[in-house]
C-alpha cells in the first residue's frame, strides 16, 4: 500500500500538542492592524485549540503530523 499524502498546506498551518490535539495561529492578526485595538490584538496572539469536531477532519489532511 502507498503512503499518504500530506496535506501542505494543511501542515504549515497546524500543529500538533503532546496530548494529540492540533492548535493552529489565530485569525484576523495579519494585516489591517492599526484600526484594531491592542487589547484584540493582544488576545489574538499565541496559538488556540482547533475545535472538537474538526479535530479528525485535521488528522486525516496531516496523517504523520
């Protein structure tokens, strides 16, 4: 049987924690900033769980992640 594929794009953009659930950056801190208060955009920084029910549709776009 062939290997699976990686999803690239997928796996630049989710990691992986000890425990086995991804994390992924957080949305709307990229650009367009200076209309966002440092309170936003300090709440917007470090990394956040990805969701439950998204958690095996991850796994299967990252199978050796």
């Amino acid at each position: 049987m062939p290997k699976m594929k990686t999803n690239r794009g997928a796996a630049k953009r989710f990691s992986k924690t000890a425990s086995g659930k991804f994390t992924h950056r957080q949305s709307y801190r990229s650009h367009i900033l200076t209309k966002k208060s440092s309170k936003r955009k300090r709440q917007l920084r470090g990394l956040t769980a990805v969701h439950d029910s998204d958690q095996r549709a991850i796994a299967r776009l990252v199978p050796y992640l």
